[in-house]
C-alpha cells in the first residue's frame, strides 16, 4: 500500500503541474467502506488521472499487454500499473464480462474502492454511449454506492492515433454517491437496466456529453 500512495502522490504532482485540472466534489468520496467509481471515457490517460487524483486508492482495468512487454519500456509500464493496483484483462475481454465483475467484486469484498466504464471503450467522437449493464449488476449485487465521476476535456491529452502526451487542462467532475439496494446476484435484468441508466443519467449530468441512442463499439468491431 505505501508503493501506492507513493506514486498516486508522484502522478497527482506532475498531473497538477502540468494540467492544472479543474477538480470538483472530493467531498463525496466516502472516507471508508467499499465504493464503485462510474465514469465517462474519453482518453488512454483517464484511469491514471483518476486514479492519482481520488482521495482513496481505486482499482481499474489495464491491458494484459502493459504488464508483458519487453525491455526498460516494457519494465517501466509494469511497473507503474501494478504501482497503482491496476488489475490486468485480456485484451478483448470486456470490463462488464462475466470473469471481469468477479475480480471488481472481490476487491469491494475487502473494503477498497473500483473503477468501471460502462461505455466499455473509449468514446471517439465525445458523445456518451448507453451503459452496459455490469455497472448495474455490480451495484445491485454488493449494495457498494456508487459514485458518478464526469471527466471533461482528458481526450485533448492524448488523441486518438498519437503515441506523446500533451499537456492541456482538463476537468474532473465527482457527484452525489448514488445508493441502490442491495439484492445479490438475484436482481432482475429490468432492475439492473435501471440502475445502469441512472448511474448514465448522473455521468450525463456531470460530463455535460450529448447522448447517443445505442452501445459504444471498440474500433476492431
């Protein structure tokens, strides 16, 4: 845990040095207990920033190919990512899959704190997509609150196509913790369907993203 600190510590820095992001409701983030941080995807970059950025460590997804590759530039990156509790996923595999929800809900099982898209991908064109459902599921199923983070503007830090960072200011926009009943693994799909659409619906809200009508697809679809 004190590798963690360290280098959310070290990336909050640079992140605030370079960016100076606008940063809004850290107050909402719960001091202690399990929580599910559900967010709009915009940029490579948005699980390092939030991750740096929240007051309490939260898990993500990274690429089981940022953990494997080769030489210095291999090491470094795997060194970063497990620097920060990211948990590796095949590529392919989507964050609302099955094997993937069980791995997040040990995780609230220990108190700690998760991070999921429901969009599943990054969005190319700055429109939010309708949520896939495992955001639903996870919420219903562990009781955790879940907690709308809206990010606006981190697309401009690294677009699509380009392999360099650039610095620019973006902002970080954290809502009132959304409380769903705690069902189990026995909820229904139309109560799951609901809880996801109001999780988008409070996303929408602080992302301020016009809405697309269906799912977001990954571009190798």
């Amino acid at each position: 845990m004190a590798l963690i600190e360290v280098t959310r510590t070290l990336t909050r820095a640079a992140i605030a040095s370079l960016c100076r992001p606008t940063v809004e409701g850290l107050e909402q983030v719960p001091a202690e207990g399990p929580f599910i941080v559900a967010s709009n995807h915009l940029s490579f970059l948005d699980s390092v920033i939030m991750a740096a950025l929240m007051p309490r460590p939260v898990a993500f997804f990274a690429k089981a190919e940022y953990f494997t590759g080769k030489g210095f530039r291999g090491a470094l990156k795997k060194s970063f990512f497990e620097s920060v509790g990211s948990i590796p996923v095949e590529r392919g595999e989507q964050a609302a899959s099955v094997q993937a929800l069980r791995t997040l809900l040990d995780i609230l099982g220990t108190d700690r704190a998760v991070g999921i898209y429901p969009e599943g991908t990054r969005s190319r064109d700055g429109m939010l997509y309708r949520g896939r459902t495992g955001v639903g599921w996870l919420a219903l199923t562990t009781g955790a609150p879940v907690l709308p983070v809206g990010l606006i503007g981190t697309e401009r830090l690294q677009p699509a196509g380009h392999r360099r960072v650039r610095p620019q200011h973006f902002s970080m926009r954290i809502g009132v913790p959304l409380c769903f009943d705690r069902t189990g693994t026995g909820h229904s799909l139309p109560a799951r369907r609901a809880a996801t659409d109001a999780i988008m619906d409070a996303i929408a809200a602080l992302s301020g993203q016009h809405r697309a009508p269906g799912y977001n697809l990954s571009p190798t679809t």
